[in-house]
C-alpha cells in the first residue's frame, strides 16, 4: 500500500496482490470454516454434557463440571493453546495442528457452551418438570422429551454468538502454523512485504462470516421475541 | 516431584514481573474502554443520523474481526498512513477500541431495557437530551449493565495475552520465553500461567455474582 502525494492525498490499494493470492485466501477460508465447524461439533457436546453436569444433584458431577468451567473462564485461550500445543509434545504425544487446534477450541468453547445451557435448562418453566415426574416420567425421560428441546430453543441465538466467537478464535491458531486466515495474510505479508493487502482482506472475510451470523443471531432474537 | 519444585521456585518469580505487566495493561485498557464503550453506546441510539452511522460502524466492525487481525492492522498497517506507535500503545489503544465495541452494545442494550416512560417524563419536565441521560437514564443504567460488564472486563484481561503476540512481556510471553530459554517442562511453566491468569480473572468472577445478587435485591 503506498500513501501517494498529488494535489490530493490517495491511498493505492494493491488488488493486484490480492488477486495473486487468492487461491491461498481461498484456502484459508475453508480451512477456518472447517477447523470451527468441527470444533463447534465437539464443543456442543461438550457443552451439553457438561451443562447436564452442572445441573445435577450429585455433588462430585456438579463440582467437576464447575471446575472445568471456571478454570477454562478464568483462563486465556491462547495459554490453553500454548499447554495443549507444547504440552503434549513434551510427554511424547504428537498432534497434527489441526487436531490441536480442535481440541483447545473444543475444550474453551464446550466451556461456555456449558454454562449457555445450563442457563437454557434452567429457563425451562419448573411447571414443566413438576408436571412431568407428576405424570410418572423418570428423570432421563423427562429431559428427553420434554425439558431438553424447550431449552434447545432458547439457547439458539446464545449458541449463535459462541460460533462467532468461535470463528474469532481460530485466529489464535495462526499462532500453531494452521493455514486459516491470519495465517494467510501473514504469508502474504511475509512474501509481498505488503501489509495491508494481507491484513485488511482477512478481515474483511472475517467481518464478511462474523457480520451473516451476527445478523442472523438477530432474526433469531426478533422471532423469539414474537413468540 | 524435586524437579517440579525447582522448575516453580525458578520461574515464578519472572511471571509474577509478568502477571504485574499484564495487570497494568489490562487496567489501563479497562478504563479506556469503559469511556469509549459509554460512549459509543450512547451514539448508538442517537438520533443525530451521523454519529449514529459512525458509532455503529465502529461497533460492527470491531466485533466482528478478530482481536488479534485489529492489533496487526494498528500495528503494521497504521504506519503506512503515516500513523506509528510503538508495542504499548498499539496494545492498550486497540484493546481498548475492541473490548469498547463490545462494552457499547452491552450499553445500548441497557439503554433500550430502560422503560420508555422514564424518557418521556424526563422530557415533558423540560430536560434536554443531555440532562436526561445524565440524572436519569444512566443511573439506572449503570446499575443495569454491572454484571455483563464485568463479565466483558474478565474478557479483557484475557485479551491482553493476545497483546504478547506482537511483542509485550505480560504474563504469557514471560512463559513462553522461560520455556524456550530453558527447555524445561512447558506444562509446569504454563499451568503456573493458567494459575496467575486465574489468580487474576477468578476473583472478578465472584465479584460479579455478588453484585449481581446485592442489585437483585436492591429492588
């Protein structure tokens, strides 16, 4: 990018190294896309399982899962990153960045997708849990049929902002040397020494993916709303 | 067990210089972004067509790219325009803008739950825009947004590990260097990491359930 002086300051923004580089923004893309969407996978039942944790009467469960969830909260994602990615190296585990990134991704977000639904299950009306064991249902019943898919509807739009997050994070990974975006632009950078043409286009596909799921985050809000 | 000892007694007292780094930076961002987030939240909703247009523009675009693509741009990309700073301000000044995006909408979203009736009273007394937002709107506003906002405070001091990836020596970076420079077990030196990283975030939690459970029963 050049800061040219005429009359009139411009600013030149090279399309052309953008251009020559899009199979490797193209690449990356997919590659973020693919490292959240199987991260997301895993975290959602990690999260569910652990939000059934929490919200369980015996003690031992409820404080495990407690101390999962504090510990991940109160930590950054990239010295859970750094533990993973240099951890198991050191005890002879090799994981490709890949499976590394999933697992620190999986681990962090099944945390706060714990507490999304615990809140969701605790949302549920207590009426609805009374009128089940009332009719005879025992407690895995109970959550199955009735308790689990109310409260899967009330955490959508929740849910919904934790993949953008999630999106976000992948941004870390560059971090492992795992193709996604920032990574791409900083191969950019580092073979055109053009900064902005690198940068400035990852984030506008970042803005691009977070900016559709942040909309649609608030349809989903508005329709809840109606209803 | 000897080793594992040894390794803490060597590296503790470095990451605690670095937990004192990481401190400073969070709470200099902190303040920052409180302001920018008030703010901006404010603009949010203001019916002046240009700051509207402004502040929302700002709000989308920095939460919807990551922190660490903002702290490059600043970083890289802000002196071809002429505009350079060096590690610590790019770190604070971009920390604070983002984590200010994010305290803005947890504003506007306070404003909006503020019942349109107190508006309409306070402007039918014959207060300007101004004076209602001072000794009516914020106030109850403010009692309002404490937990999310501590909730988004927690956030920024996790954020300022980020920070470290372009060259700072906060709490993380200290690890790492000590596990490069020394070869030693990376998963002692950084489970002490995690430990300061909680010693600082975990007690914000807690503050925030109280305060939440005192502003409950306030009413």
């Amino acid at each position: 990018m050049k800061l040219v002086k005429k009359e009139v300051i411009i600013l030149e923004f090279n399309w052309m190294i953008v251009k020559q580089y899009l199979p490797v923004f193209r690449q990356a893309f997919f590659n973020t896309l693919n490292v959240s969407g199987v991260s997301l996978v895993f975290a959602l039942i990690v999260g569910l399982i652990g939000g059934l944790c929490k919200i369980s009467k015996n003690k031992i469960i409820h404080n495990i899962a407690s101390i999962y969830v504090n510990a991940i909260r109160s930590t950054p994602l990239l010295a859970q990153l750094y533990l993973i990615f240099f951890g198991f190296p050191y005890i002879g585990i090799k994981f490709s960045p890949f499976v590394t990134g999933v697992i620190a991704l999986t681990l962090n977000s099944g945390a706060y997708i714990t507490e999304i639904v615990r809140s969701g299950i605790e949302a549920v009306p207590k009426g609805q849990t009374e009128a089940s064991l009332s009719i005879g249902m025992n407690y895995f019943t109970m959550m199955r049929r009735i308790i689990l898919p109310q409260a899967f509807v009330i955490i959508i739009p929740p849910l919904v902002g934790q993949s953008v997050v999630l999106i976000k994070d992948t941004c870390l990974l560059s971090i492992i040397a795992y193709t996604e975006l920032t990574r791409a632009a900083e191969i950019v950078v580092a073979n055109s020494f053009a900064p902005s043409e690198g940068y400035i286009t990852s984030a506008l596909l970042y803005l691009t993916l977070c900016f559709v799921l942040m909309r649609f985050s608030r349809y989903l809000e508005k329709r809840q709303k109606k209803v | 067990m000897n080793n594992i000892i040894e390794i803490s007694q060597h590296s503790i007292p470095f990451l605690v210089k670095g937990l004192g780094v990481t401190a400073y930076l969070a709470l200099i961002s902190g303040v920052f972004a409180v302001i920018i987030g008030i703010i901006a939240g404010i603009s949010r909703g203001s019916k002046i067509f240009i700051i509207r247009i402004i502040s929302s523009i700002y709000v989308t675009v920095f939460r919807g790219t990551p922190f660490l693509i903002q702290l490059y741009i600043v970083f890289f990309v802000l002196p071809s325009f002429g505009m350079t700073f060096n590690v610590l301000q790019a770190g604070i000044g971009t920390l604070a803008f983002n984590s200010g995006a994010y305290i803005a909408e947890i504003v506007r979203a306070g404003i909006e739950a503020i019942p349109k009736e107190q508006s309409e009273a306070a402007l039918s007394l014959g207060m300007t825009p101004f004076l209602e937002m001072r000794l009516i709107i914020m106030p109850q506003v403010i009692r309002i947004i404490i937990p999310p906002l501590v909730g988004q405070l927690i956030l920024l001091v996790k954020d300022t590990s980020v920070i470290s990836l372009i060259g700072i020596f906060d709490l993380i970076k200290v690890g790492r260097e000590l596990t490069i420079a020394s070869g030693e077990n990376p998963i002692i030196i950084y489970t002490w990491v995690a430990v300061f990283y909680f010693v600082l975030c975990y007690p914000l939690y807690v503050f925030s359930i109280k305060i939440e459970k005192k502003l409950k029963l306030k009413y």
